[in-house]
C-alpha cells in the first residue's frame, strides 16, 4: 500500500511540474553570452548574463546555438544540466531532482517504534 501511495504521489508530481526534467544553462563566463535554443521548428533566442541560469529549456531534447556560431551547435536532453565556460558549453550532470539519494532503493520499511 505504502509503495502504491508513493508512484501515485510520484507520479502526480512530475504531471504536475513538467520542467522538473527541462533543461538548465549556467553562463559562468565573465561575459554575456548569447542562446538560441531550437525544439523542432521553433527557435527562441536569449542573452545569458554572467552567472545566470536559463531554467526549463528542453522538455524533450533541443539543439542548442551559442553566440550565433553554427559551429557551436550542442544537442541537449531533457535533463541535462549544462554550463557555459571559456565559451564552450560543458555538461554538468544530471539535475540534482533526477539523482537518487543513499538509502533511496526499494527494501521493506520498518515498522515504527510503538
């Protein structure tokens, strides 16, 4: 019963927060840098200011362009946490949400102290 409350509760929150799996981009560049994110036929530009963070980009996948340079073109997952650096754009992991804590797999609970 617990576990079934559990996925269901689950379950209702990622329905409910579709960004918690989007994309992140940190600028941790000195200077602005400038983003073309392009999900299948549309495209939406931004200006990321030094330690800026561009939130919930990418539900699905995404290409993403810096400072205008066709070269520079990164293909993104729907939760990838990525950073600007040196002008490059480097892959930082997983969103914190995504990863699991110690003690987080399933084994029986027990029961509470009476």
């Amino acid at each position: 019963m617990f576990r079934l409350a559990v996925a269901v509760a689950l379950s209702v929150a990622l329905v409910s927060n579709p960004s918690a799996f989007a994309s992140s981009i940190t600028n941790r560049d000195g200077s602005d840098h400038k983003v073309r994110v392009i999900e299948g036929n549309a495209a939406a530009d931004h200006v990321l200011q030094p330690s800026a963070t561009l939130e919930g980009v990418c539900n699905s996948g995404c290409v993403v362009r810096l400072d205008d340079n066709p070269k520079d073109e990164y293909q993104l997952q729907g939760s990838d946490v990525v950073s600007i650096e040196g002008g490059y754009l480097y892959y930082d992991g997983p969103p914190a949400t995504a990863v699991p804590k110690a003690g987080d797999a399933d084994r029986p609970s027990e029961p509470a102290p009476e």
